[in-house]
C-alpha cells in the first residue's frame, strides 16, 4: 500500500503487513514495531528480503514500521505506515464543574443544573441525553430552576461511527447513567390526627374535649428528611396529649441541611408552625347570684333564698364552661320555661314561691370524633316573706259578770312564727297569747282590746323587717249591757337593725 495513505482500522481487527529489500552482501535484515507483534515471518527470494508481520489493532499504536539495517555498518533505512485505530465510546464518566461525579447526584430545587458527560472514542462521540420528561443532544446537560419534577434517571448515550478505509463500518455506543436528587428545604407543617396515615387536620386550631387522649402528627415534607421537634426539644414528630385538661399551645419545628453534588457549602433551611389545641369542657354546677336594686346580693348553689314579699330581685345563672352553655329557668310543676340565665321579678309575691331550676348545657364539637353535649342544673328554692295578718275583729255585747273569751283571728305568714298580744287600751293590761279571756266581766273592762300580731322577717338578702298588725274592739258599759261601737285598725312597721 500507499505508504502516505492512511489506514483506517477498527480496534482488534486483524491484517498482515509485508516489507521488503533487496541488495547488500550479506542481505538486510528487515525489523517490525507494529501494535507490539511478535508475529513476523521472514523469506529471502535471490537477493530480495521479504519480513510479514501478522497484527491485531490497538487503540494505543498509529503508526506501523518497518526498519532495514545491515550488519556491517550502521545503515538504517524505516518506512512508516500510519494507522487511525477506530474504537467505540467508553464507559461515559460526569464532571460537574472540575469535579468528577459518581453516583446521585444532587441539586437544590430552583437552582441550576450543568454537569458533562465525556467518553473516549475515535472518532469523537456524539452525545444523547434522555431523563424525566427530557430529551436533548450534547455533551452537556443543563437545566435551570430545576424541581421535583426533574428528579430520577438521567442517562448519557455516547455513540459513533467507524468506517474502515474499505468502507465497511460498525457503530459503537456506550452510556452511563445517574439518579437526580432534588434537595429541598422543610415545606410548611401540616398536622394530621393520631399518625403519618391519620386524617388531616385543616386548621391549626384543634378541638378537644377534656380528658380526651390523643397524638398530634406533624407532617413536614423536605429532602434531606427534616428533623421535626415540638417544643419539648425532642426529635419526635408527634406531639402524645394524655386526659388534657388545660390549653396548649405548641410550635411545630423542622431543619434540614442541603447540599449540592460537588460543593463544599451545606444550606440549613427550617420552618414552623404554632398549634393550639381548645379543651372543651361541660358546664359545672351553675351559681344562681340573687340580687335586689339596693346593692345586695348572695350566691347559691342548689339553696334557699328568702325574699320580702313586693321586692325586685335579679337571679343570675352560670355555668363556667367551653362553649359557653345556653341556660333556661324552669318552675317546678310547670311547663314553661324561659330561655336566659336572668330570671327577673319584680315586686315579687307570695305565689312566685317555689323551687326554680336553671339548666345550661353547651354542645362540645370535636374536631375529629364524636360530639358530646354538656348538662348540669341548679335549684333555687325561692322563700317569699309576708306578715301575718289579723282579720276583721267585730265588736260585741257582754253582760256583766260573764266570762269573756275572745281569740284573735291571726291569718299566719311567712314564716309562721309570730308574736300575738291583746292588750287593753285604756289601762296597760297585756295578755300574750291569741286568747283574750276576762273570767268575770265588769263594766271596768268597758275599754278597746287591740289584738296585735307581730312578723319578724330576716331575708337572705336586704334588711330585715318587722312588720305589726292590729285589729281593735270597742265595749262600752250601759245600764246591765254593753253595747258595741265602731272598731278601728291600726299598723304600724318597724325596721329592725
């Protein structure tokens, strides 16, 4: 062959080279330094040497020579034949900057990825990139503001062409491929119920019911996988509530430390959230507060309440509770009821008397799980205070000599206890009881006799009061009768300090 011609092969294909001289005495031996071949046969044909060499191609030779020299001097005479060895890609290899890379690698979502991929070959590679929803062409991936939606596998296929001086070709391919990590830092925490798998909760206020037992899971998404911590300081993500009785409020923590494939710096990223969990709880017994319009005032549970007949009283209910109870009167014996927690009366009677029951009752939402309604009641024994009375006394006639029994029509009040006195008007002559008895009538006696009936009220709230009542009867002395004249009434009221 053409010596200046280029001979292009293709990595371990096989041929034979022959060299030859002629002339000298003795004859030129005829040496070969081609692709390191031991294989070399020699013949002589008259005075012509001929050397074959028989070679496998290798990538690290392009140049084949033959060399004659003799014997008895330092003559030396090569001839070169110049071979393009064609081989296929290697193994591609990624650099990202000046850094080689092996293995995943990583990038922190929205920055930019630029990483090479490079292969030995000849002749050169062409290059093909196929990733997640990617394609492209070149030696150098690059993609920018790269997402999560970028992460997973990414492949380099680097291919050629070898066509041999003859014209026949083979195509050779190599790839090398690489898992791409999105970093990322915490995302905003969510809370789900119980666990992980548990049910989300959509606000960041939740609602319990007191000694309700139950976990918080604090839900934080971040590559690294963020360390997540409650105020406790502990490196749990659930947050363990048993029997609460009280508010919490609690923050939600989680860090991460990013970094990139090939950098030296490790980004920390952290993000929070607060949570307040709300305990419900049913009303207590409510305390009925009683008072008048003159600044008093008393509070009870489940008591009496003694009141003077005509005052103006307020009896307030409450219940301490969460949700605050909606609250109603009811009257024992009675069908109606009165949907406040103020009962008013005003002047009050004798007949508003009686037992009055306020009830609340609030209804306690959970979150998550079963709604729970609160009841509880108090009783207010209301005691209304009123004077006894004396009812109408009606003068009479009485002979001399008779004996005079005469008892005070006392109507009792509230409370039963009173004094009851008659005494004689004229004279200072006293008989405590509701008897009026005179053995022996003489006109002496002509005189009013005044029954008097005295009511001492002490109520539970305001002053007490004591109140008299009288009735009076006239008898005055003619010939052997007495006759009867017109009666008066008096009253008279007293406070007591």
């Amino acid at each position: 062959m053409d010596t200046n011609e280029v001979l292009q092969v293709i990595e371990s294909d096989t041929g034979t080279f022959v060299c030859s001289t002629d002339g000298g005495n003795p004859l030129a031996s005829l040496d070969w330094n081609c692709f390191g071949s031991k294989d070399i046969t020699s013949k002589t044909q008259g005075e012509r040497v001929f050397s074959t060499v028989k070679w496998t191609a290798l990538s690290k030779f392009s140049t084949c020579s033959c060399s004659s020299h003799h014997i008895l001097s330092n003559w030396k005479s090569t001839t070169n034949v110049t071979v393009n060895v064609l081989y296929p890609p290697t193994k591609p290899h990624f650099k990202i900057g000046q850094s080689g890379v092996f293995g995943d690698v990583h990038v922190i979502e929205n920055n930019t990825l630029r990483i090479v991929c490079n292969s030995e070959s000849n002749p050169l590679s062409n290059y093909t990139w196929t990733g997640p929803g990617f394609s492209g062409k070149g030696d150098t991936l690059e993609i920018t503001n790269v997402n999560i939606s970028n992460q997973g596998h990414f492949k380099c296929m680097a291919s050629n062409r070898m066509t041999r001086t003859n014209g026949s070709y083979e195509d050779g391919s190599k790839s090398s491929s690489f898992n791409l990590t999105i970093l990322y830092p915490p995302s905003n925490p969510k809370f789900k119920f119980e666990n992980s798998s548990g049910q989300l909760i959509q606000s960041n206020i939740f609602y319990v019911v007191r000694d309700d037992t139950f976990s918080i899971y604090c839900d934080v998404k971040g590559n690294p996988v963020p360390d997540i911590k409650w105020d406790d300081n502990k490196s749990n993500p659930t947050l363990k509530i048993s029997n609460i009785n009280l508010d919490i409020n609690s923050t939600c923590r989680a860090k991460n430390l990013m970094k990139e494939t090939a950098s030296q710096k490790e980004i920390s990223s952290t993000s929070e959230a607060s949570f307040s969990i709300v305990v419900f709880y049913p009303p207590g017994i409510p305390t009925i507060h009683v008072s008048n319009y003159n600044g008093y005032s008393v509070q009870v549970q489940n008591g009496n309440v003694s009141i003077i007949e005509s005052e103006t009283i307020n009896a307030t209910c409450f219940s301490p509770s969460k949700p605050m109870p909606a609250y109603k009167w009811t009257k024992e014996q009675s069908f109606k009821t009165l949907s406040t927690n103020v009962l008013k009366f005003v002047n009050v009677s004798r007949y508003e008397s009686g037992a009055y029951l306020c009830n609340a009752e609030n209804t306690m939402n959970r979150s998550i799980g079963k709604t729970v309604v609160g009841k509880n009641n108090s009783q207010l024994i209301l005691n209304i205070l009123y004077p006894a009375i004396v009812n109408d006394i009606y003068d009479i006639s009485i002979v001399e000599g008779s004996q005079l029994e005469i008892v005070c029509p006392v109507v009792h009040g509230n409370p039963l206890t009173s004094i009851v006195t008659w005494y004689r008007q004229s004279v200072e002559k006293r008989w405590n009881n509701t008897l009026l008895f005179i053995k022996n009538v003489s006109r002496a006696d002509d005189a009013n006799y005044i029954c008097s009936v005295i009511t001492d009220m002490f109520p539970t709230i305001g002053t007490s009061s004591r109140i008299e009542k009288r009735k009076t009867r006239y008898i005055l002395k003619r010939g052997n009768t007495l006759v009867p004249l017109f009666k008066a009434l008096f009253l008279h009221y007293f406070q007591l300090k």
